[in-house]
C-alpha cells in the first residue's frame, strides 16, 4: 500500500511539472513572435519568381468559369508583384490572396487568440486589427503552423459582410517553404459576388538578384 502512495505521488509531481512547463511554454509566446517566426521562416530566400496557373469561378447568376496564367515576383520584406493575363477586377483589387508577404504589424493590433487545428496540424490563431482605417478591412486572422510556422489558412473579414478565405500548400525547395497550391473563396453580398479561385506554383527560381525597379508602382 504504501508503495502505491509513493508512486501514485511521484506520477502526479512528474505529471504536474510537465503540464505547468507546457502551460508556460504556450503562454511565454506572444502574438507578436509569433508573427515574427511567420515573417522570418525563410531566412536565406532573399527572392524569387515562379508561374501560376489560375483557375477561377465566378457566380454572378450563372458560374463562369475562366483559367489563366500569371507571373509572380517575390523581393523580401516588402516587395511583390504579379502579373495576371485577362484579370478578373476582383482579382486584381486582392492579390494579397497569392502572395507570401505578410502585412507590417505596426499598423495592426496583434493578438493571440486559441489554438485551432487546419489539417490535422495545430496552428496558433492570430488575429490583426487595422489600428486607423484601411479601405474595407476589418480583419486579418492568420492560422500558423505551430511546427514549421507557415500558413495554411488566412481569412480576411471586410465592410459589409464581405469574406475572403485562403488555404495554401507548401512545397520545401532548397529549404525553403513555397507555396505549392492555393485555394480561395470570395464572398460579398453587397455587390453579389461570390467567386472561387485555385492557383498552382510551378517553375521556381531563387535568388536571382531581382531588382528593386521592377517592383516600382506603375502608373
């Protein structure tokens, strides 16, 4: 009997030291690190260009459904750029939709909301907040890996009920995380829009020294 006591109390301290490191560790993180290790999981990616094929469907009434391709820029920390062929406007309004840049969290309020799973994988939850207004947007919840720190769901909740939701795949090349393929739901009842769209990476290429001059806005 009182060997059982002494291994029933040994099993509950070792029990009790696991869980408060475990509650420790999940609560020492803050939403702001973790955006950060979303922003740096590419350390020595400086920049990159690839193809896309986009496949869209849009439902105004009747679906419509369109394919085209599309080349993509990518300079960190700041700089992309895709060019789409016979654009969609809706497409061209949100191309945040296909692009691995994050926003710059000094114009947002950051939180750290509970840990949700995307997948089957456990993602930490954050949720941004424009701090002055931002055109349309309302929201920006970023679902984060907690293993590898990429992001396999975005939504972005805008004026008037209007909702667009990513799901992206990864893909490592010289050990770097790329997208694979992206998904995305469009929803705004205020102008009856409701479109889908699937984008698929292909034909990568790394570092090339892209200049800052393409990146340039347009007139």
């Amino acid at each position: 009997m009182a060997k059982r006591i002494v291994l029933f109390i040994t099993v509950f301290f070792l029990a009790g030291i696991f869980l408060s490191g475990f509650y420790r560790e999940a609560l020492a993180i803050t939403g702001e690190e973790v955006f950060k290790k979303a922003q740096n999981i590419n350390p020595t990616l400086k920049d990159y260009t690839a193809k896309l094929k986009i496949r869209v469907s849009v439902k105004l009434g009747i679906s419509i459904p369109m394919r085209m391709r599309a080349d993509y820029y990518y300079k960190a920390p700041d700089k992309v750029k895709i060019k789409i062929k016979q654009a969609p406007s809706f497409l061209n309004k949100y191309p945040q939709v296909f692009s691995s840049n994050l926003p710059d969290l000094k114009d947002f309020n950051c939180s750290l909301d509970n840990s949700q799973q995307v997948n089957n994988e456990d993602c930490y939850l954050l949720v941004l907040v424009p701090k002055q207004p931002m055109g349309d947007l309302l929201r920006h919840e970023l679902f984060v890996n907690k293993k590898n720190f990429t992001i396999p769901k975005q939504k972005f909740f805008y004026n008037n009920n209007g909702e667009i939701e990513v799901l992206s795949s990864y893909i490592q090349m010289n050990g770097a995380w790329l997208f694979k393929e992206i998904a995305a739901n469009f929803s705004f009842p205020k102008i009856s829009l409701s479109a889908s769209m699937n984008a698929e990476y292909y034909d990568y290429r790394l570092n090339q020294g892209l200049s800052d001059d393409l990146f340039k806005q347009e007139n």
